[in-house]
C-alpha cells in the first residue's frame, strides 16, 4: 500500500491535470497550482487542493511535481531568486515530468543539489489517454537509490523505470518522441498510399493487426488520419518543439539522422501551415499538401 504523501504539482494542462487526479485518488494530499486557475479548479472534485500560487503548492510538500509545457518555462517556474527551488524544503524530492531538453534537466538537477532537493527527470509517453488512465511510460532520470523512494508515486501514474543519472530520462523521451513522430510519419504515407492506390484504409489497418508492421500509432492514429478526428492528445506543436529538441541533442553529438531529420521538416511544415494546435496525426495533412 502506497504511503500518503503532500504532493505539490505544478501544471494542469492536457496531461498534469489527470496525473494529479490520479495522485489525490491514490489517498495523497495533492496542492495544485496552474497559470490559468480555470484548469485547475476541477481537481477540486476530485479532493486535490487549489492554491493561489505554486509557493503554496511546494513549501510544505514532500514531493513536487512539475508539468509544463518547455525547458524553458520549467527554468523559469523553478530556478532564479524566487524559483520554486528555493521554496521547496530541504531534503524534498523534485520531479519534473516536463519534455526538456537533457542539457536543462542536468542544469536543473545540479541547481536543485546546491539546495539539498532530490531531482528527478521523468518524462512521460501515452497521451491523455495513458494519463487518464493510469498507463503511462515514464522515463526517469536520477539517483538510482532515491528513485526506490519515489517509484510508489509514480506507479500511481503508470510504468516507471529507472534509466539512468540526471538527464537519463530525457534521452530516452527523446528516443521515443524520434520513434513516435517517425511512425506517424510511416503510417500517414501508408494511408495515403492505399488510398491513391485504390484499397480501403479502413480495411488495410485491419489486415496490419497481428503483423510485424502493428503498433499502437498504426491502430490509433491511423484511425484519426482515416476519420480525419485531430482533436489533440498531443498537440502537434508539442511533437514538433521535442523532434526540435532531438535534432538539436543530435547535432551536439556530431550524429546525422536523416530520416528524423526529415520528419522534422515535415512538422515544421504543419505548423507553419497554422495545424500546430491539431493532433500530431495531422501530419498526413500536410503529406496531402505535398502531393496536392
């Protein structure tokens, strides 16, 4: 049975919002704090705390967790003189859930050991629908001894595993952000391909399932493509920002990767072209513009 704990959580948006109903279900006192007050005061519902400011939600927590939307709006909320880091209590524990670039999760992690505060890099995969319901791939970045400490928490949330020291768990969102934008990329072309080509790509996904080429992207988003639905689990400004990220990390390393290299310029076309709000299935709308 999971030890209650005071959880300060930072961010309510798509994502933070069901993680922290999540946490306030598993019996933990939650405090939460979002910019736009309105997405956070549902949590209230759910017996989660709403405070007025994210001092509030962090000076008396045990752990905090952080979900925003960038490395640097996490830099901001936690670092300077009136960064979070300096509200939190010694010896807290601070997670941070956000994709951010592995250079700022490091910064932050050594940031917050100047303060005595436990850092954790742990970014997620799964979409609302992982955060919903409890399903979610989390990457985590750290101390191995003190993950031990944390890891009930975040089993609230879905499958932690422990990758490695501060930054771990960035690379591996990486990894897989590379691997998601890719896939969705490979599935739109196929879609376009049957259709061109005079199948149905209803029934072709069909025919995929059980085969080598079957996956999560294939059988979900597939669909979205096919009912043209791009109501956001993840925006495709979000996919973007984190092929971004990656391509940058790449670079530092000295590494060419074409294909993502590609899938990068394909998003960065979408949203120029005003569909960056949209799912980041909608890619195929702008392979239908490339063969318009």
């Amino acid at each position: 049975m999971t030890t209650s704990r005071t959880i300060g959580f930072i961010g309510t948006g798509i994502m933070g919002a069901p993680m922290a109903a999540r946490l306030a279900h598993a019996g933990h006192q939650v405090l939460v704090w979002n910019r736009t007050k309105s997405k956070a005061n549902r949590l209230e519902s759910v017996g989660a705390a709403i405070v007025e400011k994210p001092e509030e939600a962090v000076a008396e927590s045990d752990v905090v967790i952080v979900m925003l939307s960038s490395g640097p709006v996490c830099d901001e909320m936690l670092l300077g003189p009136n960064g979070l880091l300096n509200a939190m209590q010694h010896d807290a524990t601070l997670i941070v859930m956000s994709s951010i670039p592995v250079e700022t999760a490091r910064r932050q992690a050594e940031e917050a050991a100047k303060s005595q505060i436990n850092y954790f890099d742990a970014p997620v995969s799964g979409g609302e629908r992982g955060a919903i319901d409890g399903t979610l791939a989390i990457m985590v970045g750290g101390d191995a001894v003190s993950f031990k400490a944390v890891e009930p928490i975040l089993l609230s949330l879905g499958r932690p595993v422990y990758v490695g020291p501060a930054g771990s768990g960035e690379l591996a969102k990486l990894a897989n952000q590379m691997i998601v934008a890719n896939t969705i990329a490979t599935v739109a072309e196929a879609i376009l391909l049957a259709e061109q080509g005079g199948a149905s790509p209803e029934r072709m996904l069909s025919a995929l399932e059980g085969g080598f080429a079957d996956s999560t992207i294939l059988r979900i988003h597939g669909q979205r493509m096919i009912q043209e639905n791009f109501t956001p689990g993840g925006p495709a400004k979000w996919q973007l920002k984190d092929t971004q990220t990656a391509m940058a990390f790449a670079d530092t390393l000295h590494l060419k990767l074409p294909v993502s290299s590609l899938v990068n310029t394909l998003f960065e076309e979408l949203v120029d072209q005003g569909d960056g709000e949209l799912d980041h299935s909608a890619l195929i709308n702008q392979l239908r513009r490339r063969n318009d």
